[in-house]
C-alpha cells in the first residue's frame, strides 16, 4: 500500500537535503518482503567503537527484534542495523524469532561483523511470517549499493502506509567542533508511542559516551515522539535508535550535566521534534496538525495525560475534521483523563479565542475567527486546568473517513 495512497496535504515541499555522517553508511534494495517496485529493506554500517541508544516499545507484545536490540545494546559493540518494511515479524512464534537471526545473520556477513553485533528493526503487518528468503536474496544488493549518502532512499525504505518519506538534520557545537545529526522516521498509524516511536533512526558524528547518549535519548523522545498521537495505538515494534560515530574529533563530555552538551541536546530535540511532527503530519486519512497545550494542571504529568486524552478522543478529532468548534468534546476529555481537575476553573481556547470558561461557554464570544481557525491546516487547542503550574504540549492530526479507508484493507 506504501506509494499508492495520495501524499498527505500536511506533507512538507521536499525531503530535506540531509548531509552523510563521518562513519556511516547507508544502503537500500528492494526485496520484495511486501512491497513491489519499491526499497523496502536498509541496511547502515557503523564503525567500530561506534556508540548507540535506544528505547522501545513496552507492549507486552512486542516483536523479537525488540528483544534482539536490547540484547545488542547491552553488549555495547553494535556494528549495524538492518530494517525490512511490510512486515512487522511479530506474534509469529519461534518463526518470528528465526526470521529476526536470518536478518542478523544476513547483514552481519555483508558488514563482516556478528550477528550479535547487528541491530534489527522491522514494521508492518502483525502475525505474518517473515518472508526471510527474500531478505537473504536481497543481500548482494545492499553489499553494492553501501554509500555514505542515499538518505532520500533509505527513508522510502522504512515506510509502510507513509505517504512520504521523513527526514530531519542539524548541526551542533560540542567542544569547540562542529558536529552534525541526521534523521529518518517513519510512522502514519498505530502510533501513540509509549518510551519510543514507530521506527526512527538518528545518527551523529559526535563523541559521546553510550551512558550519556541513553540519557539524552530518553528525555529526548519524552519530548517529541512521546508527545505525539494519531490512533492512540501503541505498535508492537516501535523502535528508536541513536548512534554516535565519534568521528567528529571533539573531546567527549564527561557526564550528562556538562555544560558543553547544551547545543548538542538543542540540536539532537530539534531534530526529533521534527521527526515527531513529520509523523502527525503523515497520520492516516490526516488533513489537519493540531497543536494541544494544556497549563495550568497539578503536575507536568498530569498536563501531559490530560493533552492525551484530548488527542486520542474521536470525537474532538472528528469535530477538528468537520471544522466545528465543539468545545463540549474537549471539556468531556478532560474529564475523562482521571486527572484533578475542576469545571468551574477550567478553560477552553481554540486559535487564541477562549470559547468556554468558569464552567459554561463565554456568553456572545466571536465564532468568526475560530471558524476561520478551524477551516486551515494547522489547528491550536488550549486548554488551562487552573489548579497549579503543571503543563504540556501534544501534537495530533484530525480523524477522518481517510483513516477508516486505509485501515479496512491493510492486510490486502
């Protein structure tokens, strides 16, 4: 399905022009696991001493190339990464766990390393065996095809009912040398991500050690790919991945306090934030972003799940389709969170106009410019608690009959 559906209005102009990183390289083929006449698996090679992070699903169903990546990650020597689209090699029993090795296996002697020493990621259909022969054929291919550039390629080849491919760079100052970070995502629906994304990979040339990057990743990801929401759906598989080559020739910080990491954590948040939205911009059926900022709850936590509750509610988002201000939608999902909060303070804003306050609708309030908010692509909900200092931003898209279209015929 991946190519065939009509490419997201929300979608940006172009892929970026994303620069290589020192280090890395990068390689695509088309196997053929679901897709036809299109990538569907990549391939990255990293240097030795090579550093990377991760965080992952906590499903309890989660596939077994999530138990594979931790097992690697907890070795430390990660040499490379290998990803197939189409198919999410989850809830296949001993198979699943056999197709997740063959990958391993299969980019561990194109890269000349162990398969111990490759990370592996796949997403798409849940409880299909793993067409693992196809990946296998496909191997001679990446063996020819690996370059320090390809990055338009390699984030066609991660993408599933994605209707663009995602990708995102910045640069950073980190002891007095320039150091630069690239990204890829993919991710349309199933996505409320829970410590990690869909699929997203981000590498630096920067030096950093894996207990510092770990840290910076976590509290990275709680503000980007953590903030986001289409379905409300958690995948099996999502993965997020951050690998730093050391090649930049900047002098390592010695812990995730040092000062010299602030431009680094700037940059790599910019980065993901990015990623993040491009995600929402791409969800299913989606024809508008919409920002969710809660203030004024108990605590950031809180803020941060009543921002949820009104991203995942179908009927504020089928509302924010149909462009009606139905402030009633917002005031029962906040309701509904099951967090402290109390009707005769809260109050409600779309586009900068509060529509509804002290427990009732603001009396004669002017619906023409929230009307006229409501009609473009990009929709602002506020929404203040007025118990304490507690706040949040989440990003969603709007539900439309473009999302019950794509998801009747996934399989087919």
């Amino acid at each position: 399905m991946a190519g065939s559906l009509p490419r997201s209005p929300l979608a940006p102009a172009r892929f970026p022009d994303l620069p290589s990183v020192p280090g890395l390289r990068l390689a695509s083929a088309a196997a053929g696991v679901k897709y036809r006449g299109r990538p569907d698996i990549l391939l990255a090679e990293l240097p030795k001493g090579a550093q990377v992070a991760g965080v992952f699903t906590q499903s309890k169903t989660r596939s077994s190339c999530i138990d594979w990546c931790r097992s690697v990650l907890s070795k430390g020597k990660p040499r490379g990464l290998i990803v197939t689209a189409g198919n999410s090699n989850a809830f296949t029993g001993a198979a699943g766990q056999a197709g997740t090795e063959i990958m391993a296996r299969t980019a561990a002697d194109i890269l000349g390393c162990k398969p111990a020493q490759m990370l592996v990621a796949a997403t798409g259909v849940i409880g299909e065996k793993l067409p693992d022969a196809r990946i296998v054929r496909a191997a001679p291919t990446l063996r020819g095809a690996l370059t320090d550039g390809g990055w338009s390629s390699a984030a066609q080849a991660i993408m599933t009912t994605d209707t663009f491919p995602k990708g995102a760079t910045a640069t950073a100052e980190l002891n007095g040398e320039t150091v630069t970070i690239v990204g890829i995502a993919k991710g349309s629906g199933m996505i409320a991500p829970d410590m990690a994304t869909m699929l997203s990979f981000v590498f630096t040339d920067a030096a950093i050690p894996q207990s510092i990057l770990q840290t910076l990743l976590q509290k990275g990801a709680d503000k980007s790919f953590n903030a986001i929401t289409v379905d409300g759906d958690t995948s099996t598989s999502d993965t997020l991945l951050l690998a730093a080559t050391g090649m930049a020739g900047n002098k390592p910080p010695k812990s995730f306090s040092d000062k010299a990491l602030k431009d680094f954590t700037r940059a790599l948040n910019t980065v993901l934030v990015d990623l993040a939205q491009q995600v929402v911009r791409d969800g299913e059926g989606a024809s508008k972003f919409i920002t969710i900022d809660v203030t004024g709850a108990t605590s950031a936590k809180s803020a941060r799940r009543i921002g949820l509750a009104i991203a995942n509610s179908p009927l504020v988002k089928t509302a924010i389709a149909g462009g009606d201000a139905n402030w009633g939608r917002v005031v029962m999902a906040v309701g509904k969170s099951g967090e402290p909060a109390d009707r005769d303070l809260l109050s409600i804003a779309m586009g900068g106009v509060t529509i509804a306050e002290k427990g009732e609708g603001v009396e004669g309030y002017d619906e023409e410019p929230v009307a006229a908010h409501l009609e473009g692509d990009s929709v602002l909900i506020q929404v203040d608690i007025g118990l304490g200092k507690g706040a949040a931003r989440i990003w969603t898209c709007d539900l439309t009959h473009g999302y019950i279209a794509i998801n009747a015929d996934y399989r087919s």
